[in-house]
C-alpha cells in the first residue's frame, strides 16, 4: 500500500485544478477567438491540405492544394455569426484553378463549427460549387486556434473531396 504525505496530496490537488481549468477555458478561448474574427470586417482565410477525386470508391487523383476566401460577416444571430463569401480561389498542384464570386455561411459558436456554399467558376468558366464544413479547436502543437475542413467541390465534369486545415 502506497501512502502519500500531505505536500504530495496538495501537489496531486493543484495538478489537477489546473488541468481542469485548461479543460474549461480553452474552449471558451477557441470559441472567442472565432466569433471575434467573424465580428470583425472582412476575414481572408487560407487553408492548405488534399484534393481528391473518387469513382466508385477508387481514389483517381490526389493534388496538394491551397484555398483561399474572403468572408465578409452579415449578422449575429445568438451563437451563429452569418457572414458572405465575396471571393476565393482553389489553386491544385496540377494546376486547376477554381474562383469563387458568392456564397454565405456561418459560425456555429456552441458547436465550434463552421458551414459554408460558394458558387463560381473554373478556368474553363463551368460553374462550380463549393460546400465546406469544419471545426475549429485549440492546436497544442501550433500553438493557436486550428480549423479542420472537410469539403466537396462540384464541377460540371467531376464530385471533389477537400481535406485541409487552416490556422484562424
């Protein structure tokens, strides 16, 4: 049988206060950080991941990418900041580009996510459309807010899936 001393039992106790205090504050931190930036004007975010295109469960191309848009908050409606896509680009490393003229979406502040559809255009001038959705947290490695996009692009010729991650 273990037994512990007094000064060991109140360092175990602060330990855990403090790990219990990251545990509630942090979140609220990442959630502040993202309403703040969608209360402010206009916000460019840049995520950097994976393009891919699949048929039939068979993964057929695989590109880096870089996406880029520019978001431009409307509203604030309880924990769900709206705001409109009013540019952006798709970049591959195959070299497709993709521009985006509209969309709108939202901040979902209680569940940390973000939605999103933009319409546009590729170099061809088929329409295109993007739907995003992510979820931001807390990155420890990074050291800042992170948010983890998982998205579908739609072209006239073929359905893409977007893998990225983006700091905000």
């Amino acid at each position: 049988m273990v037994t512990l001393s007094r000064k060991t039992k109140i360092t175990i106790a602060g330990i855990l206060a403090v790990a219990m205090a990251l545990v509630i504050i942090l979140p609220l931190v990442a959630a502040q950080t993202v309403a703040n930036n969608a209360a402010s004007n206009i916000k460019t975010l840049h995520a950097r991941g994976n393009i891919y295109q699949t048929i039939n469960s068979n993964t057929i191309t695989y590109y880096q990418a870089n996406l880029t848009l520019t978001l431009q908050p409307t509203s604030t409606n309880g924990t769900v900041k709206q705001f409109n896509v009013t540019g952006g680009t798709l970049v591959t490393a195959n070299g497709n580009t993709y521009t985006f003229t509209s969309g709108n979406g939202g901040v979902f502040t209680s569940r940390h996510a973000v939605l999103l559809k933009a319409q546009g255009t590729d170099t061809n001038g088929q329409a295109v459309t993007l739907g995003l959705a992510g979820q931001y947290s807390y990155s420890w490695l990074a050291g800042h807010v992170a948010l983890k996009i998982g998205a579908k692009l739609q072209t006239e010729d073929a359905n893409y899936t977007l893998l990225m991650l983006a700091p905000i």
